[in-house]
C-alpha cells in the first residue's frame, strides 16, 4: 500500500503482507478491516472476527496477535507458526546469502576499510552489530550503542548472572518478551544486559532490541508510540531506570549482590541518587555546586546537585546561520559550551532568588561549580529550544576535541586534582540528523578498541577520527583519562 520496504508483517490467516505497527500501521488496518461484519451473514461474521488478527514480522520473525494487542510466544498444537517462521528462515538465507557473500567481499576489499585497518594494526574483520529500528527507534538505538561502548559501564551489566523471565519451552530459537506477563516479571536490567551481551560478538545480522522495547513501554509511558522522541530524554529516563531497579534487586538477583558489584566501583565514589550509589551514579556521577548571590545584601547561598550529565546550552552568538557567500565568523568550541555553563550570570526578572536575610525575591547572580567529576562525562548540547509555536533545532556545528578535554578550569577545588585527573577521551556522540525534535533522524559514533565506528541503526560501518570530528554533536561520552604522560589539552 505505501510501498515501504521497512518491517513487513504478513498475516497469518491470508499471507497478505503489509508494513508494520512501527512504520504505517496497515497491517493494524488490515486487520481491522477484516472485522466489519458482513451484513445479512450471520454464519460469516463470528467466522470474520477471528481471522486475520495474528500476524509475524518478516524481520524479527516475532508473532503479534490484534486481539491481545500483545507479542505471543505460543503456537499451535502442531507447530504451525514455528514452521512458518523456519520457511522465512529459509527464505532468508537462500536469497540472501550470495548477496550477503557479496557485500562482505566488497567491505573486506574496501580501500577505505583496508586503509583503516592497516594503520591500527589490526586485520581482525568488521564485529560490531547493528541494531534493528523497530519504527523511529533511532533514538534508542543511538544511545545503546553509546552505552554499549563504555567499557567499565557494559561490562559491569555483562556479567550480571542472567535471569530467566519466562517458564517452559519457546518457539524456535528465539527468545520473546510478552507483556501479558505481568509486571512482576518486567526487568529493564535483564533485557539491558541481553541487549549488550548481543552487541559485538562479530554477528553479521543486525539484532533485534524488541524485548528492551516493550520493556520500554510498560515502564516508561513518555515512550509509548511510533513517533521519533529525544534521545537525550531517552537516555536520563533510562539511566534513572537502571539505577532505581539495581538498587531494589530484580528478578531473583538480590539488592545485597548488585549493591555489593556496585560498591567495588564505587568505594570513593559518594555520588548517591536517590537512595544508594549503584554503578550508574558510580560511572556518570559527579557533583555541582550552585552559589548564588543576593545583589542587594550580598548574602551567599550554596547548594551541592548531584548530576549524571550536563546540558549546555550554545552561546547565542553562534546561533545564527551563515550562508556559504558570508564571512565565517568564530567558531563555537565546547569551551565556549562549557564556559557559559560555568560563568556567572545574573538572573533575570523570572528567576528572582528568595533572600532569606532580605526575606523577599531580589535580583541576584548564579554561579555553577563542578565540585566531583565523574568518570563518564556526559554533556549535551541544547540544540532544540522553544520559540512561541514551536521547537526549534540549534543546528550551529560545535567544535570539539577527540583527546586531552581539560575539565580543571570548571572545577572548585582545582588544587585538590592531580595533572592527570581531570583530562578525558572521547568515546561516543550522538548526532541528529534534521531539523526538529519530533522528526529527522539519530546515529552514533563510538571508538572501540581504537578504532571508530558509526551506528546507523542495523548498518554499522568503519570511519576515521575526521569524519567524527566533523559531525554535529548532540551528546558527548567522555572517559576519564587513566593517568599517561604528554595529554593534548583542550
């Protein structure tokens, strides 16, 4: 009907293939339609309303049913939708294969690639997976496999013991989450840890996050829908998630066991939120101090915020786009970032401050201190604002380094830090692609054992340190930098 090649779902009832839930949603109509009941066929009609609600997605090889507006994991009493699942299995591999054959013949011979390889030493294959977008997922995806790529952060979700979220056999292979379940066997942990254990192990198909995705839906209701949403937003929400659900043991793995994974992270770490530190305070925490001032009576307020990131916002001056024809004026550097976030500003009419020696609102100056530093830092530009209809995209290129960010000049006690301590690596960003926060599209860059690749949803593809430094950064993963002689600075 809309001619889109992206997640088909056939029906089982009649064999009619139609785009799925994620993309247009006319297998929905397909089935829907089959539910108008014939008029004067009483015979018919109890037959209509049972037919065609069940469908599978040709991708994922997954089996939804209408009538339960639910994933299923189970069949017939003869098998019959594990055959249909090993027939498109078949088809799969028979037409794809030599395509496949190919196209990995092309990627090994690629001079880019080879270029590539050869300067880091390395002739290992391409072994990074890409991840499936299951309809405007982009967003989660990009993030996953930002996350994916912060070592000390996935491997501590890596070697978690698994946990088991279902009983009795499942059709075919593949393991599927359904929602019936009940809340009591939903763990936003568990399918996480799935989900990074799937990534890099040298898979060449891309793999399927849908058990993370309904995970998704069923505890984060912000999420629920097809529509693109913030990946920024995204990954607070799932951090927040993460570190509630460790702290509280899930599924069979008690809260002493993780608390204890945790505090081996964490044993000069006291960045708690929200309770008691877990590895996500323990790798994004750190610690702002927020001073201001009363400009009347001079009084001081101090006030210390944990944080897991930091969002700053582009300076206005490089707001403005520039036409090929004009002068390029400066350019907007993560320092001009940075400083803004930290200079000290006078609030304005809006934000008067309550001065409890004056014991009224007055005007008043903010200043932000980094008080800790963590060991993942994470920053993000404010690319989207609002004017008075809509959400506009700041799309101003900000110009960022790979190695040796000095965070010391932001810091309140900088005497305090080693030479070493306070210089971070680059390790992943997130980009938008478009021009707004409900539209265009997410992909990611992320270094892994030297080399970068770029995420793009199921493709992922070999790049240089050029092409990630040009890109137009939304989120940026710095890692603390392991103290070594002869850092670049910032």
């Amino acid at each position: 009907v809309c001619r889109s090649n992206k997640s088909p779902w056939v029906c089982l009832t009649c064999s009619s293939v139609h785009c799925g839930r994620y993309v247009n949603g006319h297998a929905k109509k397909h089935y829907e339609d089959a539910q108008i009941p014939m008029t004067n066929h009483k015979k018919t009609e109890k037959q209509e309303k049972v037919q065609h609600t069940v469908c599978m997605d040709c991708s994922s090889y997954s089996t939804y049913c209408y009538r339960c507006d639910d994933f299923v994991v189970n069949d017939t009493k003869l098998g019959l939708v594990q055959k249909v699942r090993e027939h498109l299995q078949n088809l799969e591999n028979s037409a794809f294969t030599s395509d496949r054959h190919r196209k990995r013949k092309l990627l090994e011979n690629s001079s880019l690639n080879s270029k590539l390889l050869k300067v880091n030493g390395s002739t290992t294959a391409l072994c990074a997976t890409g991840l499936r977008n299951l309809g405007n997922t982009c967003f989660m995806n990009a993030i996953l496999q930002s996350l994916s790529n912060i070592q000390q952060f996935c491997c501590y979700f890596k070697e978690l013991p698994a946990v088991e979220l279902r009983n009795g056999k499942t059709a075919g292979r593949r393991t599927y989450h359904t929602r019936s379940q009940g809340d009591n066997n939903v763990s936003l942990v568990e399918e996480f840890r799935k989900t990074l254990c799937a990534l890099w192990q040298g898979s060449q198909t891309a793999f399927s996050p849908e058990s993370l995705f309904y995970v998704v839906w069923k505890i984060m209701p912000n999420f629920r829908g097809y529509q693109q949403q913030d990946a920024h937003e995204f990954m607070r929400y799932l951090l927040d998630h993460l570190h509630l659900e460790l702290q509280g043991g899930f599924n069979g793995v008690s809260r002493s066991v993780i608390l204890q994974e945790s505090s081996n992270l964490s044993a000069n770490n006291k960045c708690c939120i929200n309770g008691a530190s877990t590895v996500v305070t323990a790798i994004f925490g750190g610690i702002l101090q927020n001073e201001v001032n009363c400009l009347i009576c001079g009084t001081e307020s101090r006030k210390f915020d944990p944080f897991l990131d930091l969002s700053l916002d582009i300076p206005s001056q490089f707001r403005n786009k520039r036409t090929k024809n004009q002068e390029s004026g400066p350019m907007c550097t993560l320092r001009d970032c940075l400083r803004s976030f930290t200079d000290l500003e006078e609030l304005d009419e809006t934000e008067l401050y309550m001065c409890h020696k004056c014991k009224k609102k007055q005007k008043s100056t903010k200043k932000f201190w980094i008080q800790k530093l963590p060991k993942v830092l994470c920053l993000h530009l404010k690319r989207f604002h609002w004017t008075a209809y809509l959400r506009n995209k700041v799309d101003t290129y900000v110009e960022f380094p790979l190695r040796g960010l000095d965070m010391k000049c932001y810091l309140l006690e900088p005497e305090n830090s080693g030479p070493e301590s306070c210089l971070y690596d680059l390790v992943a960003v997130v980009v938008h692609h478009g021009s707004g926060v409900g539209s265009g599209h997410y992909t990611a860059y992320a270094a892994h054992e030297g080399r970068w690749f770029h995420f793009n949803d199921s493709t992922v593809t070999l790049t240089d340190e050029e092409t990630v430094g040009k890109a137009k950064a939304y989120i940026l993963f710095y890692v603390e930098r392991q103290a070594k002689p002869g850092a670049e600075k910032l």
